[in-house]
C-alpha cells in the first residue's frame, strides 16, 4: 500500500513539472488545450457547434483526462464556425472564466453571423480580454505571448529570433484573403527551453510579416500546424524558418492535411515528425504519416486525441490516444 501511494504522489509530481498539450479530434475544426505547471489550463478554440455536443464533449473528456474542472482561458483565435462554434455548448458543461480574442469581427459573410453572436452571448457570463501582438496571456506557469492579431503582427522578434530568412527569396503571395483566417490569433508558448507555435488559421500571406525579411519567432520544438495544414497557410518560409522537431496536424478526414503543406513539414530540417489527428484520405500514403503517428484512421472514428508532454528541459514525449504509441524527445 505505501508503494502504491508513493507512484501516484510521484505521478502527480510529474504532472506538475509538465506542459501537457492535447490536441484534440473536432473533425478538421480546432481544439487544443493546454494544462501549466501550475494546473491552469488555456483552451485553444472550441469546434463545432451541433452533431449532438460531440465536440464539447471531447473538450470535456480531454480535461478530465488531465485533471481539469475548468478552463481559466479559452482562447478564440477567430470566429469561424470550425473555431467558436462549439462554445455554448462547452460553457453548459463546464466553467469558462476568461474569454480571449481579437475583439471586432473581421467578417460577416460565411460561416460568422449567427455563430459569432452566439460566442458573444456565452461570452458575457465570463471576463471578456481582447488581445493584440505582443500581448501575453497570464497563464501562471508558460510563457504566452501573442505573435499575431487582428491583422498585425509583433514589431520586435521574440527573445533569440531576429535572423534574417534565405527562405524569403523564394516566397511569393497567393491571391489575397480579407476575412477572419486573416486576423487570427497566433501564440508562442515557451516552458524553460521548450517552444511551441500555434499559428490557429493565420493566412499564407499574413505569415509574411512574422517570416521575412526575418524571422521574427525564432525556431521551436513543435509546430501546431497552421489552418489545418490547409494549402492557403504553411508557406515554406514560415514552416521551415521554425525548425520544428515535430508537428502536430489538426487535420479532418477530408480537411486539411493538403499534400502541398504535408510535403513543406516533411522538407524542414530533420525532418520532423508529423502526428496526424486523421488520416488524410485525399492524399495518397506518401502524403500521410506512418501508421502509427496517426489518432484516426477513417471517417468513422471515435475522437482520438494526439497528447504532448514537455519539461522545462526541452525534452518532450508525444502519445498517439488511438495505440497510445509514444516517442520520447531527448
């Protein structure tokens, strides 16, 4: 018996002196959240509205997971329905105390009208913080700096960045976007000597200013792939000027995971690891990961989750929630 106690104080000493990250399956929407140190946690992004609270529902198994009755700030990075949608019906099942964003929206046609109106009405039962580059979100334990909102991006490199880019000889703008991916929110957390960027759906063309002519935020160990790893986001000069040890692709069956930024993670440096929520059944096996670096295999799934556990060291450890396969970064 005195055994048994001492493994789970000793596992939840662990815990404690972990970033625990999980990304979690909203089927090609975004959701991602993320548990200090210190217990507090920050969502990233809510899912879909309707299909019967199937993405609320995964938001609250994933906290359960990690120990989390709340969340202390729910990050929106923009206000499409993949992103916002699924916030009533999360703040019915569990305490939202701070809500995060870019403030006005950008947008009125697609997918934003009544969705962000009804963002709008859960978020007055809670402490509304409307954010700008160069901002941090007072998660006690991380350090979360804003990089990227409402159109505009840091003025001054992050601590460690400022290198000029080679990679922007060779970049060039595709045909411009003037709705909300455009103003989306983009963070940079570090714990210790760990790094990680989460870019939420910031545009190809906004990347830009973070990119070139330098790189404004430096290299990181993982990389949330930006926008789904979609085609319209993830442009060399930003994904490879990053150096990531792995990526983490919070793609859908049919969403996202496009070849062309598939192809850009696998030529970065490394090259990296890519752990995908889905297999991506548009692209063929070249353009997929390995078998087992994937949390859903087919349409018809069950919501398996990709968790990342990282130390203050830098060492960090990803878990596929589908085979609970893990690899261990030194």
């Amino acid at each position: 018996m005195k055994r048994i106690l001492l493994l789970a104080m000793c596992a939840l000493t662990c815990a404690a002196q972990e970033l625990r990250v999980y990304a979690i399956d909203v089927e090609g929407g975004k959701a991602t959240l993320y548990v200090s140190p210190s217990g507090q946690s920050m969502l990233l992004d809510a899912g879909y509205e309707g299909f019967r609270n199937r993405d609320a529902d995964r938001i609250v198994a994933a906290a359960k997971a990690a120990g989390v009755s709340q969340i202390d700030y729910l990050v929106i990075t923009h206000y499409h329905a993949d992103h916002v949608g699924g916030v009533p019906q999360l703040a019915a099942k569990m305490p939202i105390r701070n809500f995060v964003d870019h403030g006005k929206n950008f947008e009125t046609l697609k997918d934003v009208g009544e969705v962000y109106s009804n963002y709008v009405a859960a978020r007055a039962k809670g402490r509304h913080i409307v954010v700008k580059a160069g901002d941090r979100i007072p998660v006690e334990g991380i350090d979360v700096e804003v990089v990227t909102a409402s159109g505009k991006a840091i003025g001054s490199p992050l601590p460690g960045a400022g290198q000029p880019n080679p990679l922007c000889a060779s970049y060039r703008p595709i045909a411009p976007d003037s709705g909300e991916n455009s103003y989306t929110i983009g963070i940079v957390i570090a714990y210790g000597k760990f790094r990680l960027a989460d870019l939420g759906d910031l545009y190809w063309n906004r990347e830009h200013d973070l990119a070139c002519p330098n790189n404004l935020l430096g290299t990181v160990d993982v990389y949330m792939t930006t926008h789904h790893a979609k085609k319209t986001s993830g442009s060399p000069a930003m994904v490879q000027a990053l150096r990531p040890r792995a990526a983490i692709m919070n793609n859908g069956p049919r969403t996202g995971g496009d070849e062309a930024a598939w192809q850009t993670i696998h030529e970065s440096a490394g090259p990296p690891d890519i752990w995908q929520l889905h297999y991506a059944l548009n692209n063929d096996a070249a353009h997929n990961a390995p078998d087992g670096f994937i949390a859903n295999r087919s349409e018809d799934c069950t919501g398996n989750w990709i968790r990342l556990a990282a130390k203050a060291d830098g060492s960090f450890t990803i878990e596929n929630g589908r085979n609970r396969m893990e690899k261990v970064y030194r």
